[in-house]
C-alpha cells in the first residue's frame, strides 16, 4: 500500500557546461567523459554528493551510469568507480559569476578541457576550467527554509515572498527557477521576479538573478554583490541578508509540487470541507476549505485528496466520504476515470462518488448514469442487446469539473526534454534542455494555453500543434500518473514528443512520449 509522501524533497540532478556551451557527459562505453553534448539528456545528468564526515570535498554521480567522477594524479579522467575512491574527491569552488571550478582534492589540480580532451591537469583556472551549473529537475517546486523550517510564498498584500507558512498551500506556494545568463531567478505564481532586495519585479534584471550553492544536499542562492537570499524578520521575508557565507539560515530545500485541486458537482458549488468532515458540494467560493492535494500512486495509478484540515478523503461505512484519515490506506484510494470535461471518481467499494441531494458526497453510485431509467437502458439488463442501441446517458451526479488550481504558468517536459518555441517558427519543440513558461487558463473542464507573445496554442492540419493563435483552443488535461498529465486536443488525439522533435496532436493513447512532467 502506497505511503505517505505529502513532503518529499527532490534529488537534485544537473548538468555541467562548459565555456563552449557543451554538457559534461558520461559514456556507457570505456565509462569515458566528454563534453560534446549540445543538450542536457540521461547521459548529461549529475549527482551532487557529500563525503560522511567531510566538510569540503564532494563526489560527483553520474545518473546514467550510477558510477563516479575521478581524476588521477596524472590528470587522467574517467567516470567508472562503483564505489568512491581518493580520486573521486573534488573541491567546488563558485566563481564570482556563477559558474563553478572543480578541484581535484588530493592532487590540487583543475578539472576541464573541450569536447573529448578532458583532464584534470591544470594548474591555474581559464575558460576552459569554467562549468555552469544547470539543474536537470523540473523547476517548479515548492521552496523550504531549512532555519525556520517553513514554505515560501507570494504575499499579495505585502508584495513579498516570505517563509512563514506551514504547509504550502494554494497557488502561492509556487516558485517557478528560471534559467538566465547562466544563473537562476525565483519566479512567483504571479509571473514576478525576486529581487535581492525583496521587490517582486516584472523582469529578470541583474539583481534578480542568482548564483546556485550547494552544502550538504541543501540549496544556497547567491546575488550579485555576494550576498545570500535568506527569510529576514518576523514574517520571514525573503531577501539577500549580510552573510557572504551560507549557513543554516541562508539554506533551502526543493521540494515536489504536487497538483491541488478545485472539484465542482453537478450544483454548480465546490466540494469542501468548510461545514466539518463530511465531504460536501456547498460551497460558492474556491479557498483553502476547497483545495486539495491531489497524489497519483506510482504502482496503481489510483489518487489520494488531502484536505487543508490535515486529512486524506476516506471511505466510510455506508458509501460516505470523510477528510478524517491520517496515513494512506486502500479505503483513501480513488480510480479517475476521464470523461471528456468531467472526471468520475470510483471508491475502494467499486461504487462511483455521487452528490446526493444533500450536497454530501458518498460512494454509492453502481455506474455514472441516470439512476432511474430502467436496465435495459443503461446497458445492465440482459435484454440490452436486443434494443436500439442507446448510449449511456450522461450521469451528473457521478461527474465533476476538475480544475489545477497551482499551475497559472506551466512548464512541460518530457520523454526527451522540455517543451521550447522552435525558433524562427510558430512550432513548438519538445526535446528541449531550455523551457518556455507558458500561461495557462481555465473553462468548463478545458483549459487554454497562452505562450511567448500571448499567441494560444491551436491545432493545424495533420496534427500540428502551433503557438500563434488569436482564439485560444481548449485543450483537456487528464492527470495520469504521478507527477504526469496528458493533453488531449479537440480532434480526441493526445499532445506528444517524438523523433522529429516537434509537438503533434495525433497520438492515440495517453501513454509514453505522450505524457507530460508539469
């Protein structure tokens, strides 16, 4: 049975570029290194490791070939310990404009080189020596101070992201990296950048942009002026604070987004939790009482809702639906099944989630339909076959707008890399290792997607997915597996990626290069 897993922190993995903008790269053949890669794949993907017991040195992992990084006094390089060895230890050291130096630590010397001719020989730092550090997570995520040990988010009233908050609840827990000019900015749900100072600006200007640290598999951000972003103040405003050294207060985790929900029943009110346990539709207004936390199990690919109350949806005795359950068990566990612009949900009794006339909500329903009308309609009786033919009608009660309230702007990966405007062309690119942030709106169950100057995505011909649309075209997302959706056009095929590295409309399935990492 599935476990908890409301805060999990994310493995940070990266790649390494070089002066010449090419990516470190490990090779399954000889475990050789290079640096001829022009974009960030399986093979260009890194692990940052800390030594037990050293305060300095770190390891290097690749996470292609789960062997590690070393250098032998002669400069040699190779990626082909299984096990950390002295010559796997390296020093990093940030330079003043964001990239790293690595050292070797027991020999002293500098790690770089071009294409295939890579050592760890040189005695001084040029160019060459010179890696930028670019993460390989998606970057949306939710932002933890590791001093105060709670969640940054956008502070309308205050015009500021602070870290006072103990669970990152609704669209302003948010925090969108932003790669820029070879460093990071914080984005806000509102499309606003951080500031050193604490101002939320509408571009990545200098002091918006910020060197990444690592210490101890913790994340460190530092300005221009050398200084570093920590929670200032009651509040925990976020700001560039007097240290020039991270310590406790200057650290953060990453940690996974995932999707909060809005459910809308057949009464056109939201489902919520306002009144008590129950789960009820009776509410006219989306707050804190009408998110939940949506989690896709890996294995059966059924959901999870938490409540802001601080309970999962469970299944009680005679079919009810209460937010009292503290630990995941199979009667929290619900299939989705997609139904064009609503969703069905079925409980661990086999039965559908209706509304009753009430508004409570409860796992009574045997199929999404009209209650009423006899067997041989509904397609249950034995005599179905020798009717007309009627298609099951549609059930309202059993069918609800689900709505992604946490994701104004979005970023989309997959199978290959993220999703890109192609350049010179209104195409969109999905094998990227740059991502586009584009914006996202929400109508009766559909959903628009607005991209670089405001132009909608639509459909064209054979497929093809465009980025210049003056209407904006409803595209339905179904949430599919963890942390992956599938978006289905309005010819009924999914959006997916391929070996021609162009966004199409024409798979049949929601399954592989036509699931999304978002």
């Amino acid at each position: 049975m599935p476990t908890n897993g409301l805060h999990q922190v994310l493995k940070i993995q990266f790649g390494l570029v070089n002066d010449t903008d090419r990516y470190l790269t490990a090779e399954s053949f000889g475990f050789k290194v290079n640096a001829s890669a022009p974009s960030l794949k399986r093979k260009q993907m890194w692990v940052l490791e800390p030594i037990p017991g050293h305060s300095t040195a770190v390891l290097f992992r690749s996470s292609h070939l789960g062997r590690y990084l070393s250098a032998e006094e002669d400069g040699r390089v190779a990626c082909e310990a299984e096990l950390p060895s002295r010559d796997c230890c390296f020093l990093v050291l940030p330079q003043p404009d964001g990239r790293w130096v690595l050292q070797s630590e027991p020999h002293g010397r500098f790690f770089g080189g071009t294409e295939d001719r890579l050592s760890c020989f040189a005695t001084a730092i040029s160019p060459a020596e010179l890696w930028t550090v670019h993460l390989a997570i998606h970057p949306q995520a939710h932002l933890l101070s590791v001093s105060r040990r709670r969640y940054a988010h956008l502070c309308p009233q205050e015009d500021e992201i602070a870290a006072d908050s103990n669970t990152p609840w609704g669209v302003d827990a948010l925090i969108t990296l932003i790669f820029q000019n070879r460093q990071y900015c914080l984005k806000s749900c509102d499309s606003r950048y951080l500031r050193s100072d604490g101002r939320l600006v509408w571009e990545p200007e200098a002091r918006a942009r910020y060197t990444l640290e690592f210490k101890a598999g913790k994340l460190a951000f530092k300005d221009c002026d050398g200084r570093y972003l920590a929670p200032v103040g009651p509040t925990g405003t976020l700001r560039a604070g007097r240290n020039t050294r991270p310590g406790k207060d200057e650290l953060f985790d990453l940690e996974e987004s995932h999707p909060q929900v809005v459910l809308v029943a057949a009464n056109h009110r939201y489902v919520s939790v306002r009144q008590g346990v129950n789960i009820s539709a009776n509410q006219d207004e989306e707050l804190d009482h009408e998110t939940f936390l949506m989690q896709i199990d890996r294995e059966t690919k059924k959901c999870t809702f938490y409540s802001s109350t601080g309970g999962y949806w469970t299944l009680v005795t005679h079919g009810g639906i209460q937010a009292t359950a503290t630990q995941v068990s199979a009667s929290t566990m619900f299939e989705m099944e997609w139904r064009g612009r609503r969703v069905a949900l079925k409980a661990s009794n086999g039965r559908y989630v209706c509304m009753k006339k009430n508004g409570q909500l409860a796992a009574i329903s045997d199929f999404v339909g009209e209650h009423s009308l006899p067997a041989w309609v509904t397609g249950a009786g034995p005599s179905a076959q020798g009717q007309t033919g009627t298609a099951l009608p549609a059930g309202e009660d059993e069918e609800f707008i689900l709505k992604l309230i946490n994701r104004p702007i979005l970023v989309l990966r997959g199978l290959d890399g993220f999703v890109c405007h192609r350049r010179g062309s209104n195409q969109l690119d999905t094998n990227r290792s740059v991502y586009d942030v584009f914006h996202l709106s929400f109508s009766d169950g559909a959903y628009q997607i607005r991209g670089r100057g405001g132009g909608f995505w639509h459909t064209g011909s054979h497929g093809s997915v465009c980025s210049d649309g003056e209407r904006a075209e409803d595209f339905l997302f179904e949430f599919r597996e963890r942390g992956r959706l599938a978006i289905r056009a309005r010819s009924g095929k999914y959006l997916r990626g391929g070996a021609s590295g162009l966004l199409r409309a024409d798979a049949d399935a929601p399954a592989g290069v036509a699931l999304w990492e978002y």
